[in-house]
C-alpha cells in the first residue's frame, strides 16, 4: 500500500550545517496497517511525514501509494490521497469558516470540485458524523472552527480527513498540544475513526506507553533510520523497559534522559 525504498534526503549538503535527515529508510506498510511512529527528537519523524506528503522532493529513492509512484509528485496533489493532522491545532482546518462549512469543504474536495455547495441531505449526514464524536458539537454546527478547543478542532479534523477517504492518514503529534484528558479522548476518537474505516494510518508520539497500545506496529526512529520494527506477539510483550533496552542495542549508544522518548 505505502512502499518507501532507499528514500533519503539531506538538508544544506556541503555546508557546515549538513544534516542526514533520512537516511535510506526502507518501510513498507499494508493497507488498513496503523502504525505508530517513535524516537527522540531530531530522529526523522516529522521529516519522514513530510517526504511522504511532498513538502519536499528527497535526493533519492522511491515513494510509492497504492501502487502509484508518487515521489515526484507535487504537494497539492497528494493531499488528495494522504490526509495529515498536526501538533498545532489550528493546522488543517479553516478556523474563520464553520464547523459545517469545513466538512463540506473536505467533502467536495474529496470529489474533485473547486466549489462545495451544502444541501439538506448533506447536512444531516454531517450533523451525524459529529454527534457520533460525544462531544456535543452537533449543536454547535454553525460555530466557526476557531472558536472551539484545541481538543475540538483535532475532532473536527479527524472527521474531515475521514470524510475525505484518505488512502492514508498521518498524525503528526496531534494531541501533543492537549492536556492529558482531552488527549486521551482525541485518541480514542481517533483509534475508533481508523478502525471503522480501516484507513492506512502512521502517528507519531512522545507517549511510548500510547505507542505500544495503538494500532498494529511500531517503529523507532534514530538519526534518519529506522532502527526497529516490531508488531504481533513481539510487541504485545513489549515494556517501555525493553524498548529503552531495544533502543540502546540498535542505536549503539544510550539516552541521558529517558525523557526524550517519554515526554509529551
């Protein structure tokens, strides 16, 4: 489904400042896989999400999704296929336009329109996607994005991605910004939207004990690699202590501060 072969990409080559942000990953993922992503910060993560959304062309390699080489496609165009939600709460939606307005923007994108135009049966179907959060937002469906929660508006983005059918959605950190129970919650939203649509998904988090818990897999991230792969019984076992263990094996060198992996 996502295939990345020999994928790296170097920033400021031949300058003091050289950094080997991806360093030949090698990934493959199965459609309706949900894989969390880890490491410390700096690792690769956000860089390896944004070589699979284009936010930039890597120096070498091939992307591949659902079969189509994508690796030098543009932005723009991805974003048909790949939907991705943020650390800041206020990426991915239109916070000046409605609740309403935004899923319907999501929703005709999605259907290759440069305009959405929102009937009866429409907005009954969006009312009952976002009853189905338990936030009480479906009374609130005229109310611009901007003026809800952080937790609100990652609801509100999740749905969008959903209602736009992604082939694969990445979460980039997105209850980082949130206090410990909302997060919580926008997780559990977020583990229940990816199970019943089945949608391809990567996220990455500090939370290792989240990490583990989530979805199918899990990979580390270490200085542009990824150093471990693991899901089945191997990661049902898993401890937070194994992997701090797993982690010093396969990076050859040990963490000073065990919360660079642990922190939110």
């Amino acid at each position: 489904m996502l295939e990345l072969r020999e994928v790296r990409k170097t920033f400021y080559p031949g300058t003091p400042n050289e950094k080997k942000a991806l360093n030949g990953i090698e990934l493959h993922l199965d459609a309706g896989e949900f894989v969390t992503v880890i490491g410390s910060n700096g690792a690769g993560k956000s860089t390896l999400f944004n070589a699979i959304g284009g936010a930039f062309l890597i120096d070498s390699g091939v992307i591949q999704l659902d079969g189509r080489n994508i690796t030098s496609m543009k932005e723009y165009k991805r974003a048909f296929d790949i939907g991705r939600l943020f650390q800041d709460t206020m990426k991915g939606t239109a916070p000046n336009m409605t609740i309403e307005e935004n899923l319907a923007l999501a929703y005709t994108r999605k259907a290759g329109r440069s305009f959405f135009a929102v009937n009866k049966r429409d907005k009954e179907y969006f009312r009952d996607l976002v009853k189905k959060l338990g936030l009480g937002l479906e009374d609130r469906m005229r109310t611009k994005v901007g003026q809800l929660s952080g937790g609100q508006r990652q609801a509100v983005s999740l749905l969008m991605a959903a209602i736009a059918q992604p082939k694969l959605l990445l979460l980039d950190e997105h209850t980082a910004a949130l206090d410990p129970a909302t997060a919580e919650k926008v997780l559990r939203i977020t583990e229940d939207m990816i199970q019943k649509d089945k949608i391809t998904t990567m996220m990455i988090t500090h939370d290792i004990q989240a990490a583990l818990r989530l979805g199918n897999r899990t990979v580390m991230m270490d200085e542009g690699r990824i150093i471990f792969d693991i899901s089945g019984k191997e990661r049902e076992e898993m401890t937070v202590e194994k992997l701090m263990e797993c982690y010093e094996k396969n990076s050859r060198k040990k963490l000073e501060n065990d919360r660079m992996l642990l922190h939110r």
